[in-house]
C-alpha cells in the first residue's frame, strides 16, 4: 500500500512539474510574440516619395498619385521639374505616381517612387503627350 502511495505522489509530482514547463514555454512564447508585434508596428513605416522630371527638365504635366490614406490625388498643371511629394505609408500600402505629357513636349518623362530614399520604381516613356506611371506594394521587392 505505501509503495502505491508513494507511486501515485511520484506521479503526481512529475505531471506537476511537466504542468509549470508547459505553462511556463507557453507564457515565454506568448511574451515573445507580443514583443516582436511591437517592433513590426515600429519597423513597419517607410518615407516614400514621388517624382517627375523630364529629360529637358521644363514643361507641364498632368500629375496623379496615391495618397497615404489609399486616396488618389491630382494636379492637372504641373511645373517640372515637381517638387517630390514626401508621404509615410506603412508595409502593404500601394505607392502609384502617373504623368501625362500635356503640352506635346516630346521629351522623356520619368516618374520615381523612392522608399527610405532609395529608388523603389522607374518608370519612363518619349514623345508627345505621353503618359509615365510606376507603382508598387510598399514593403515588397
């Protein structure tokens, strides 16, 4: 009788203690999961920017890009070469920058989008009244 006794408090004892390391690998877990959430939502923004130049650097586009909040937003007259357009967006959100050539200038159109003030995506077209757009998944290749 006592050695089932003392079989039965064994055995109790170990899945006690089996009990505190699961619990305690779970809760480290869960701490670490918490952790690195918060330094996504730090890491996770980016300074973006937008630009239009022509090769002749002068001359008047139609502008049209995405705002940080997914809005689209427009110029129907602007001088080059554009001041850029600084924006903080957040991995995931699209960045799109368009322009027409609208006063038939002939020359090559270039719009940029920078991430972090690298060059994210080019993109051009030559000739009269063309059109330049680049865009892309901020966060992303």
């Amino acid at each position: 009788m006592k050695t089932q006794k003392r079989i039965s408090w064994l055995s109790l004892v170990l899945l006690a203690l089996i009990a505190v390391i699961v619990i305690a690998f779970a809760v480290n877990h869960f701490i670490s999961t918490v952790n690195s959430s918060s330094k996504m939502v730090v890491d996770d923004t980016y300074d973006v920017s937008y630009s239009i130049d022509s090769a002749s650097h002068s001359g008047y586009v139609s502008a049209t890009w995405m705002n940080a909040q997914g809005g689209i937003e427009q110029i129907s007259e602007l001088e080059l070469p554009m001041k850029p357009i600084h924006l903080t967006m957040r991995a995931g959100d699209v960045a799109s920058v368009s322009a027409q050539d609208i006063i038939g200038m002939g020359s090559l159109l270039t719009c940029k989008i920078f991430v972090d003030g690298v060059e994210f995506r080019s993109s051009s077209s030559q000739g009269n009244y063309v059109v330049a757009t680049c865009q892309g998944m901020i966060g992303q290749p």
